[in-house]
C-alpha cells in the first residue's frame, strides 16, 4: 500500500514539473517579399538606396525580410521592356521604377497582370495618362511625382536671384521628353513675370549640345536644363564641360556625382526614394494601389556648387 502511495505521489510531482515547464518557442517565420527594380541607367540608383534607407524605418531590410531584383539597362533605353518582362517572369510582387521611361515599359509588361508598378519621380502624369487621378490611381500605378515641369519656374527665378543681373538665359531642352511643353510653358510665363529674354535649343544628343556651345549665343548670361533623363545624365556631363570654357553658369534639375554645374533646384533622387519607401511597404501588405494616393514631393533643396563658383 505504502509503494503504490509513493508510486501516485512520484506521478503526480513529475506530471507538475512537465506541465510547469514552458512551452517551446514557435520557430519565428519571416516573410520574404520579392521586389522588382527597374533602372534605366546607374544615374537613378540613388533612388534605389534611399528607397532601402526608408525601408528600415519599418523594419524592413535587404536580406532579411524583402529581396530585390534588380534590372539595370545600362542607358540601352530599347531594352527597358526586355528587363521589365524579365522581372515580371521572376514572380515579382511590385515592381519601382526610377524615371518615366522605365515607368512605361512597366506599365506595358504588366497590363493585364496583378503586379502593381511604384514609381519614384515622374511629371506631368495626368496629361500623358500614365495616371488620369492622382487620388485613387487605376491604372495599377502609384508612386511619388517630382514637379519637376513645375518647378521650371521656380529654377529660372532662383537662378536670376542667384547672379543678379541676369537678362538672358539659354534654356536647352530636350524634345523627346514628354513633359517638355508643360516646362517650356512654365519657363517662358515665368520669363515675362520678371523680365528675362529666353533663346531655347534642343538637344537629344551629344551632338546637338556640342552644336549649341559652338553656336554664337550673344550675351547669354547662365544656362537652365529642363527636365530630361539624358540632359541630366550623359548630357550633363558634356554640358558641364562646356559651359565651364565658356565660363556659363548652369541650373540643373537633379544633383549629379559626376556633372559639376553650378546650381541645382529639385527633389534630390535619393530624398525620392526614401520617400517612396512608406508606399512600397503599403503595397506589400495587402493595400490596393487605387487606394494610395500618388504624393508630391516632400523634400526641394537648393544646392550651389561653391567649387564652380569660384572658378566661374
């Protein structure tokens, strides 16, 4: 009696211990969501890592919790659609684009698909229907615009303020770009506001910037670029150059690394993609893209080139 006693008591003390214990630890599940990038040259990229530097403020990090993929076509503008095709056969779950020109090749690989596309800096969206409302988007696409045919005006003013004195300005621009007649109108208006003589030249290629250099442009006080993939990247390069032998100085629309104008006013591409990074995280929970909203941008800055001051 007495062993069959202890033999119950032994039972229940070890039933006490295993239950007391605590349960195991779920295995913690991350969920990996793949992104497509589309990039149409290594000039945009800086949307790319402040898109990544955004992310982080929601717990989001490269490797960890979201994988990118990321398409580059290298300035090769014809395989843009190539490269989003490749991403959309990846099984991406969004696809963001840096400019206008890979936003339409986006937008032409996924009609039709679930893929939403989210663009960080586009202009003009309303006029050439990539996005007819910017309050609830249909189209699949969201993202954050970047005023820059807006912000046309605003440069020719602050460049004037900047070299008072100031009565001609050469505005080179490039035809292809869509938006360019809504800058061009926007410049000229702005020119009649506060009395500055404009001389526009095209320019699609290097050709044509070398051409307007050697043209015999009378007493042009400084240079204003109008919004263009190509002005802002190769053609910066060769318009820098140029300008500084003729001692010219130039607003630019995006800062760039590599081209040294002397004055830029615009959303920096890297401020662009930080931005975008609260959309992105939207989209990848479950949002609707009718239901985000395209932003303006939240952060202009004026940067003066002191280095090419001097030496103008």
């Amino acid at each position: 009696m007495r062993r069959i006693l202890l033999a119950i008591l032994l039972l229940m003390f070890s039933t006490i211990i295993l239950t007391g214990l605590p349960p195991e630890k779920e295995e913690r599940r991350t969920t990996l969501y793949r992104v497509g990038l589309l990039s149409s040259s290594d000039f945009r990229l800086s949307k790319f890592e402040g898109l990544k530097e955004g992310l982080k403020d929601f717990g989001m990090y490269e490797g960890e919790n979201i994988e990118f993929i990321v398409n580059n076509a290298k300035g090769i503008k014809d395989d843009l659609v190539n490269q989003a095709q490749s991403l959309v056969e990846s099984e991406v779950q969004v696809i963001v684009t840096t400019g206008r020109v890979e936003t339409e090749a986006a937008k032409q690989v996924t009609r039709g698909s679930s893929i939403p596309v989210l663009f960080m800096g586009l202009t003009a969206l309303k006029h050439d229907g990539l996005v007819k409302n910017l309050l609830t988007p249909s189209e699949g696409l969201t993202g954050i615009q970047n005023d820059h045919a807006a912000l046309t005006a605003k440069r020719l003013e602050l460049l004037t303020k900047l070299l008072p004195g100031t009565k001609r300005v050469l505005l080179i621009y490039d035809p292809r770009v869509v938006p360019t007649s809504e800058s061009l109108q926007a410049a000229f208006e702005a020119a009649r506001k506060i009395d500055i003589d404009l001389q526009s030249a095209p320019a699609s290629t290097l050709e044509d910037i070398r051409k307007i250099f050697q043209s015999d442009h009378k007493d042009i006080d400084a240079a204003l670029l109008l919004p263009s993939f190509f002005l802002e990247s190769r053609g910066a390069n060769l318009i820098a150059s140029l300008a500084m032998k003729k001692k010219l100085p130039v607003m630019g629309v995006e800062e760039s690394d590599t081209a040294q104008l002397f004055a830029y006013y615009g959303v920096p591409l890297f401020e662009q993609g930080k931005q975008a990074a609260r959309i992105l995280v939207k989209i990848i929970r479950g949002q609707k893209v009718e239901d985000i909203p395209v932003e303006p941008p939240t952060n202009l800055k004026l940067t003066v080139n002191l280095d090419v001051a001097k030496k103008l």
